[in-house]
C-alpha cells in the first residue's frame, strides 16, 4: 500500500506553479526591457542625428538656441534611459530577494 505525502504533494505543485510564473515573468520582461532598451537607444540616435545635422547646417536652419533645445532634448533621453536601468536593476534585485524567500520557504515545508 502506497501512502500519499499531502505534504510532498504541494510543495511539489507549488513548485511547479511558481515556476511557470516566474518563466512567463521573465518572458514578459525580458520582453519590455529589449523594447525599452531599443526605443531609448532609437531615440538617441534620432536626437544625435539632428544635434549634429544642426552643427553642420547651423548657419543654413538652426540657430543656436535650437542646437542648445536638442541638446538638452538629448540629455533628457539619456537621463530617462539611465532611470529605466535603475528600475531594472532594482526589480532585478527584489525578484533575486523573492527567490530567497521562496527557497527559504520552500525549505520549510519541505522539512518541517
């Protein structure tokens, strides 16, 4: 006769739960971080592009408060894309911290 570990049974399910959270999470913000990154990085480019179009052509279009307007639109985007990074690696941190506590719970279950 085979005796069924009710205790065994949920950890191992809540296991298997939390994993498929944590994958589909990851999906997702990998996911949003690339498409962040590739926006601010287009950005960025698109206001160098026309900070450096503005030197060259400056005596043509652009004065040089415009010049000092799109560079400060630079510094802008630079600034935002710096505090994305932070957030991820804030949110990078606490998910490390979720997992210890996970594991810590997980262990406590497991053993009583």
């Amino acid at each position: 006769m085979e005796i069924f570990d009710v205790k065994q049974f949920w950890a191992l399910k809540w296991e298997k739960i939390i994993a498929n959270i944590r994958h589909d999470y990851e999906l997702l913000y990998a996911s949003i971080h690339r498409e962040t990154i590739a926006y601010y990085e287009k950005k960025m480019k698109e206001v160098q592009a026309e900070v450096e179009q503005a030197k060259v052509d400056q005596t043509k279009y652009y004065q040089e408060v415009e010049i000092n307007k799109l560079e400060i639109i630079q510094q802008a985007f630079q600034s935002e894309y710096e505090e994305m990074q932070q957030i991820y690696a804030y949110e990078k941190e606490n998910l490390i911290k979720l997992e210890a506590t996970y594991c810590k719970w997980m262990n406590l279950i497991s053993h009583p």
